[in-house]
C-alpha cells in the first residue's frame, strides 16, 4: 500500500527545511493519478508550458522517470486555473518565465548579512533559509531558486493563505498577496501597488488552495483573511454604517490630525405603539433622541449615536 502524500509535518515551520525540501521534490505522483486531466498535461507538454528548472535532484532514485513531484503538481494546478480563465498559450508561457526565473543563491545570502529586514522583505523567508542552507555546506556559488519555488515553500512553512493577482492586459506582472503584504505596503508607503490591481481587470488566483488536498484540516489549516485596502478605523466604521443601512439618515464623521475620531449615526425608526418607545433606547449609548408627532400621535423618531474610533 502506497504511503499518501501529507504537508502536515511541515505545517508553518522552518523545523526540518532539509526534509520538506528531498519531501516535495521526490517524484511521488503518477499523472494519470492526479486530480487534472491527463490529455491536458500532454497537451501542455507539447505546448512547452510546464517546463520548469528547479536545479534539484532527488534523493531516492527509485520512482518511475514519468512521474512527477509536488512542486511540478503545483505548477500544473496553475496552469489548469490559468486556462480555464482564459489565459493563453502565450500568457501562460511569459508567467512561467517569469516565475521561474533564477535566484543565485549566494549573493542573496551575502545581501542577508548586510540589511537583513530589507532582504527579507525582497526574497522571502523561504528563500533566505535556503540560502544560508547551501552557504553552510559550503555548495559551489551557481546554485539556485526559482521564484515559484519561493512561493509554493511559503505557503508550507508559514501558512500563508497565497493569492496570486494575475492582470489580464499584462499577465507576466502578477502580484503575490498574503497576510502580511498588506502592513508591509502600507509602512513602506506603497498601498499603490495593490490598488493598481485591484483597478484593474485581473483573475485571482487562491494558490494556497492547492495545498489542502494533502492536509489533514484542509482549508481550515490555514488563516484566510479577508483583503481590504481600508485601514482599521475605516473599516469599524464601515461595519457600524452597515448594522442598520435601511433606517440610516445621515453620517458624520470628526476628524483630528487627519484621523477620525468619533462618528455620529443617525437613524429613522417607526414607532408601532408609544409604550414601546423604550425598547428602541439602549442604556449606556452616547445618543440624541429626536421624536417626531402626527395628530397628537408618536410616528417615529430619530436617533443619533456617537461612537468614539
């Protein structure tokens, strides 16, 4: 009985890179086996659209010569959600350039020493521990990564929710999209960069997805954010603006030194019978109550609640 193919060992750690490494390049998959159509692989084949370099040999030499590893696995995955939302041959051919377009180790480590939050920024944790791993054992200095390496050893060892931005008009210039990319753009002063995808047409591709195939909890191993491009202010009260959209009469917002600091909401609310006027008003809120007669009768009335950001 065949041994399955689990990542959940390596789940969001650096705790046996040597491992996950002779791990996910061992050719363990039959391409009849896997969950993409075989024609299509062999026409992708022909098309030259998956190969990649990724300048490791594995380790057991016993698996069959047409079978591939999970990285190549990965790679195909992409290419099926690429040419199911309409990407060419040729669109397919330029990001696969561009992702697998090499990295010299040694200079990237070299960088490391000298700034090391700004390199690890540029290349990635993943790629900077592989690094320091060939330099260690002193490995001759042509070795390499590819970009799509970085990406798919990402996703396993922190648990990163990757989405990949690909834009339709150009789609060599994708944009990896991750928990922690968003804070580094904002304090790098680059939020652009997001908002010049987001503007424009692009396929969203949820490469993390792949991965949960192969673990134990599936998607739920992973820590799907939502994206916003709205800072944490805004988004409180976007979500307070929304409670109650339907009686909403008016917004104010108070700012200080370019931030907000307290929003007033004012609602509209009919009032059935007088006597339960008193269930529309909650102790402890900040408000203005403003009730409004027709013919001696109570009909409705505004409330205004203030909410400290």
């Amino acid at each position: 009985m065949e041994t399955p193919f689990e990542l959940d060992s390596y789940l969001g750690h650096f705790n046996d890179p040597n491992g996950l490494t002779n791990y996910i390049y061992q050719p363990v998959f039959l391409k009849t086996k896997i969950d993409v159509h075989y024609n299509d692989i062999i026409n992708w084949e022909r098309y030259d659209l998956l190969d990649i370099e990724f300048g490791i040999q594995p380790e057991d030499k016993s698996y069959k010569k047409t079978a591939i590893s999970f990285m190549d696995y990965a790679w195909i995955k992409t290419v099926e959600q690429l040419r199911k939302y309409g990407f060419s041959y040729d669109d397919i051919k330029n990001i696969r350039a561009n992702m697998s377009q090499k990295f010299q180790l040694e200079p990237i480590y070299n960088s490391f020493i000298a700034n090391n939050e700004h390199a690890k920024r540029k290349y990635g944790e993943e790629m900077i521990k592989k690094a320091e791993e060939v330099i260690a054992r002193k490995k001759n200095s042509d070795s390499f990564t590819t970009y799509f390496e970085t990406l798919v050893k990402e996703v396993i060892t922190q648990k990163m929710a990757l989405k990949i931005f690909f834009d339709r008009d150009c789609p060599e210039a994708f944009f990896p999209y991750s928990g922690n990319v968003q804070e580094i753009l904002i304090e790098e002063d680059q939020m652009g960069i997001l908002n010049n995808f987001f503007n424009r047409d692009h396929f969203s591709l949820a490469f993390y997805k792949f991965f949960t195939p192969f673990l134990a909890e599936g998607e739920n191993a992973f820590a799907n954010g939502n994206i916003s491009i709205l800072t944490d202010d805004e988004d409180k009260m976007m979500r307070i603006i929304r409670r109650q959209y339907d009686q909403l009469d008016a917004v104010t917002i108070r700012f200080k030194d370019n931030a907000p600091t307290l929003l007033s909401v004012t609602t509209t609310k009919k009032v059935a019978m007088e006597s339960r006027l008193l269930e529309h008003i909650k102790k402890g809120d900040y408000s203005t109550i403003e009730i409004k007669s027709a013919d001696g009768r109570i009909v409705h009335f505004e409330n205004t609640k203030q909410y400290k950001l």
